[in-house]
C-alpha cells in the first residue's frame, strides 16, 4: 500500500501573463482563490507520503479539482479567455499536475500494489451566511467499500487522539462530486482509494493551521 498525498488549491499565485485579467487582487487572498491553511497541513504531512504532489497556482486561474467538462473549470476571471488561451492554461498549470499525479498512481497499480491517496483542503467556516457545524470533512464515495472503512478508520483515528473535533463525513462536499478523487476512481476501478480531507479554516491562523491539529491528522494517518 502505498499513500499519496496531494494539495490542488495550495497557493493564490498568478503568472504574470495572466495577471491583467485580476485586477480585484483581493479576492486572491480569500477562500474563492486557494484554501487558506491547506498547503501548510500537506507541508507536515508529506514526509510520511510515499509520492506527493501539490499546487500553488490560483483556483481563480483554472480549476485543478474540476474536470475539463465542467463549467467552473474556468472562473469568472478567466471565462473571457479565448480559446487558445485557455488551452494553454490547460496544457501547462492543468494536464502537467493531474498527469503527474495519475501517472504515479498507474505505476503502482499496474504492479498490483493499492494506493491510498489523501488530497488535502480547506473550507470556509461560513458560506451564504450558513455556519459550517464541522472541523474535519472526510470525502469519499459511499459507493466504494474500501473508502467508506478508510473513512470510518480514519474518523475513528482522529477522535482517538482529540474526541473533541467533530469530524463529518462527506460534508461539506460530497465525495462522489466532481473533483480529482472522483476523476481518479474512474481510471482506477481497483487499488485505488481516494480521500478528500476537508479542514474548516477558522483553525487557520496567518495561511497555517495549529501544530495541535496537524499532528493529530498524522498520528491518525500513521496509526493505520
């Protein structure tokens, strides 16, 4: 068994070719333009990784967890795009991390070896003026019996070491909804189970999240 661990909405960066098109630089600093903490949490957990993997390229640019069909690929920033632009947006920031990921993961299972992979994010702690009752989401397909146990082992792992977060599953997102997991579930119908962890940003402090918090979600990982 191998685990990867990957980070899609790490950073806000924008290449400077692109950067006319954000000239509300603002909204770069919020939830909308990567997930405050994220990369931080996948920065302390990568050493235990077998394979990592990570961007710190804007969500505002083109969506690393969506799929090309989708039509939030592209934000309202960058719709206006022409086509060939978009295409290279594509090309450069989008197929080269996805297939790196995949490609790693292909390896591994076409030696018949599993693969447990951890992609890690952040949600904002309130959205539409609703407040999120959760600290830790985990995301999976219920569908998929290997994840949903992972899921519960994983749950069951964490309120070991600290009973007092409340950990949800497949909240606030469904695990089954468009996103690199669900991509990768698709071409790896076997060996492959896919975790999203969904960490409330309230717990993050200057882009980092609490050394408390971080630590759990590794012991919790180890103690498999």
């Amino acid at each position: 068994m191998k685990l990867v661990i990957t980070c899609e909405h790490g950073g806000n960066a924008i290449p400077l070719e692109y950067k006319p098109y954000f000239l509300d630089t603002l909204v770069l600093e919020t939830h909308k333009g990567y997930d405050l903490g994220a990369l931080d949490v996948f920065n302390y957990l990568k050493p235990i990784a077998d394979y990592s993997n990570f961007s710190t390229t804007s969500r505002l640019l083109i969506e690393l967890n969506r799929s090309t069909n989708n039509k939030n690929l592209f934000s309202a920033y960058t719709k206006t795009l022409t086509t060939k632009q978009k295409q290279s947006l594509i090309n450069t920031y989008y197929n080269d991390y996805r297939q790196a990921v995949t490609k790693y993961i292909a390896s591994i299972i076409n030696n018949n070896l599993s693969v447990i992979h951890l992609s890690i994010h952040s949600f904002t702690p309130v959205l539409n003026n609703a407040i999120r009752d959760c600290d830790i989401g985990l995301l999976y397909d219920s569908r998929r019996i290997q994840e949903k146990q992972y899921a519960m082992s994983f749950k069951k792992n964490i309120l070991a070491l600290n009973p007092e977060y409340r950990v949800r599953f497949n909240y606030p997102y469904l695990g089954k909804a468009d996103g690199f997991t669900t991509a990768l579930r698709q071409q790896f119908k076997n060996n492959y189970i896919g975790i999203e962890v969904e960490i409330n940003q309230s717990f993050a402090v200057n882009n980092k999240m609490p050394e408390k918090l971080k630590h759990v979600l590794k012991q919790s990982i180890i103690n498999f």
